[in-house]
C-alpha cells in the first residue's frame, strides 16, 4: 500500500472513530430524553388523577398544563436528536464506503 494510500486510510479511520463517539454521544443525549419525557409523563399522570379525584384548583391545573407543555418540549427535543443520530450514522456508512474503496486501491475517493 502507498503511503499517501496508507495515510488516507488512516485519516478515514481517524474520522470514522471520531464520528462513532459522536454517534455515541447523541444516543446517550436521546436515552436521557427519554428517561426525562417518561418522568414527565408520571407528573402528567399523577396531576390527571389529582383533578379526576378532587375538584379542579387552578394550581393543578396549570400545573397539568406546564407538564404538558415541557412533555411537548423534551419530545420535540429527542425528534431532533433522534434526526442528528441519522444522520450521523449516515456519516458513518458514507466514511466505511471511503475506507473500503481505499483498501480496494481506489484511494482518491474522498
């Protein structure tokens, strides 16, 4: 292998490293969206059965209305990680088509 073949090799990898803990990154960001969408939830939850339980105050009530309001936030939040996600992974695959057309000696792909 020649070693501006070699070198190219090595940056593509470098690269692909360095996106993949990105990759990680943005799914740990997702996992900890959903855990918070799911606490959120249980508020939601648990301030519906308040009112159904007792007569509506209008502190539950807006309290309910928040609860929904920041479940509406974090769930946008997680769809826009979720889309950062694919389309780091669609990095990935682009860089692993790289590094298997350098292998191959098609190494000006880049």
């Amino acid at each position: 292998m020649a070693d501006h073949d070699k070198n190219l090799l090595d940056s593509l990898v470098r690269k692909r490293v360095c996106l993949v803990s990105a990759v990680s990154a943005l799914t740990a960001k997702a996992l900890k969206l959903a855990q918070a969408i799911s606490g959120i939830d249980m508020d939601t939850l648990r301030l519906e059965l308040e009112i159904g339980r007792n007569a509506p105050s209008a502190q539950l009530v807006q309290e309910l209305h928040e609860s929904r309001e920041n479940a509406a936030r974090m769930q946008a939040a997680h769809g826009d990680c979720l889309e950062e996600i694919a389309a780091a992974e669609e990095e990935v695959a682009d860089v692993d088509r790289q590094i298997a057309a350098a292998r191959q000696g098609g190494g000006g792909y880049t």
